[in-house]
C-alpha cells in the first residue's frame, strides 16, 4: 500500500515537474505544442460517438514531445495518455464514456499548466522544493519499494495468470489437473456466495446495520459540518481554505452512504480508486478531486470561481 502511494503522489506532481530536464531533440513552441493538445482534445472528444477510433489515436500519439521555453528544450511524455486510450480500446461500452471523460480532464490539465508557463521558462528548482517538502510529511515518512514477499506474490499472480490463459486459448486439449483446480475455485465461490446470501436472508427485517464511525475519519465529523466550515471560509475569501473543506464535504457524504469503508489514512486518488467509475458520482468526485489536488496539493492560489466549481460538484454529488 505504501509503494502504491508513493506511486499515486509521484502521479500527482508529474504536472507540476513537466518541465524536466533538457533534452535535445525536434521542438515545438509552447504554442504549437498546446496547438497539438488541441487537435487532440478534438479527437477524443470524437470517442463519444466512435469509441473504436481510440486505438488510431493511440498509435499516431507519439511517446513524447519536446517542447523550447526560452534558451532550454524540455520533454514532455505522453505515456500517460496512450495508456488511457489503450483502456477505452478494451473497456466495456459502460466504462469507456468515463475513461473518455478521464482523458478530457487530463488534457485539459495539460492544456491549463501550458498556458501558465508560455512566456517565461518555467522555475524547476523551486518545483523540486516542493516535491521534496511534500515527500518529506509524516505521512510519506514510512514509504518504500516492494518487500520480498511483495515480489514473491507478483511473480506468483503472474504465473498464474499466464497459466490461464494458456488454459482458456487452447482448443481441444484435456486438462484434467487444471480442470480440477478452475472447478475448485468455482466451488468456493459458490459456496461464499451463499454463506452471504443466507446470512443476509436471516438478518432480523427492519434493522438497518449500524455504520461505524471511526474517529478522526471524514464521515465521524459529518458531511454538513465540513461544507459549513468551506461556507465560513468563503465568506473571508479564504478560497484555498475553502475548497479544502468543500472536498471533503464530499468525501465524508459519500462515506456516510456506505461508498467505502472509513479509513482515515486513504489519499484522494485512493479514495476516487475505490468509487466505481460506473456510478453517476464518479465524474463529480473525479472532477472534485482533480480541484483539491491541483489548488492544495499543488500550492496553488484559489478563486472565488474555484470554490464555486467546487460547490457545483458537491452539488452533483448531492451535498445541498
């Protein structure tokens, strides 16, 4: 949980460090380049409608572009995005509009931290400051790679899988030891599904489970109580603050209604991983999230517009 944290965060500040080290490479100006996010925000916007074209937008996408600000050349990848467009290629027709959605916020992102630095070379030094303070808190203090058995369990998932699915691509062979085992594992799971069904059959009707409230969790202090303080904040024009409170009003309103399990440990990417991207509150908390990491996260300064937007999401979520 730790290596995947430190993952998550490195994810977040990538935007922020865009800039990198000087390569030397074809260049783009940065006005050409935001041209190009551009003409490629056209076309994903076109997935809506023809979400097979993902695969041709994948493959003309280079890996990289450089970009010239001032006297230096800076590299930006767009690793990121063709791994996005590979997932609408093999997602089902449900989850690709909000993948396509995903794929909008993150150009537009891109789009906004370009328009920021045309004009003046971008200060990495003092973004590297930034990252090194942040991974310095209490919270990253217990962050490493993988353990051994971490590794040990990867490589033996990936066994198994490659078993499979030499198993299932095969025709006409008989295996017989690998039959028993699939017919295990569908045994299992027959057998927890109705070990569940039965104890929720004979669970006394009228009683609703109690939720339980873990202390210092979002839900334990109450949506209503978060997004009163974002309000107050507002009104003495402390936007940072503000939009502070107001995401994790949202949070704890999803939390009350059973959405996770609390936990009051989790970062906001890991709590936007556990919502199902399905569920019509997914797009809201995505662009919610996106607000809170990009103004908090990401020391940036805060608006009136940005707690409006903020309001408008919790809106959508349902916090009135």
């Amino acid at each position: 949980m730790n290596y995947r944290r430190t993952c998550l965060t490195a994810c977040l500040l990538l935007p922020v460090l865009f800039w990198g080290r000087p390569v030397h490479a074809a260049t783009v100006s940065v006005s050409e380049y935001r041209q190009q996010l551009r003409d490629l925000a056209q076309k994903v916007d076109s997935l809506k409608d023809h979400p097979e074209r993902a695969g041709k937008i994948e493959v003309d996408l280079p890996d990289h572009v450089s970009v010239k600000v001032g006297a230096g050349e800076y590299s930006i990848s767009y690793q990121s995005l063709k791994h996005e467009l590979a997932g609408v290629t093999t997602a089902d027709a449900q989850k690709k509009q909000a993948l396509i959605q995903e794929i909008q916020d993150h150009l537009k992102y891109l789009a906004d931290e370009a328009a920021a630095f045309e004009g003046q070379p971008p200060d990495v030094d003092h973004a590297r400051e930034q990252v090194k303070e942040i991974l310095a808190r209490r919270e990253f203090s217990k962050v490493g790679g993988p353990s051994a058995l971490d590794l040990l369990l990867a490589k033996v998932f990936h066994w198994l899988e490659r078993v499979l699915t030499k198993l299932f691509s095969v025709r006409g062979t008989n295996f017989p030891v690998a039959q028993a085992l699939i017919y295990l594992l569908i045994t299992v799971a027959v057998v927890v599904l109705a070990i569940w069904t039965i104890r929720r059959l004979m669970r006394p009707a009228g009683i609703a489970p109690q939720r339980e409230i873990i202390p210092f969790s979002p839900s334990a202090k109450g949506w209503r109580a978060w997004l009163a303080e974002a309000r107050a904040l507002a009104q003495q024009q402390e936007w940072r603050e503000s939009v502070h409170m107001a995401y994790w009003a949202g949070i704890a309103f999803l939390e009350e209604r059973g959405s996770w399990k609390p936990d009051r440990a989790r970062t906001p990417r890991e709590y936007l991983r556990l919502l199902n991207a399905r569920t019509a509150a997914y797009p809201a908390l995505t662009a919610l999230t996106r607000k809170f990491e990009v103004i908090w996260y990401g020391h940036r300064e805060a608006s009136h517009a940005d707690f409006q937007d903020a309001l408008g999401q919790l809106e959508k979520l349902g916090c009135r």
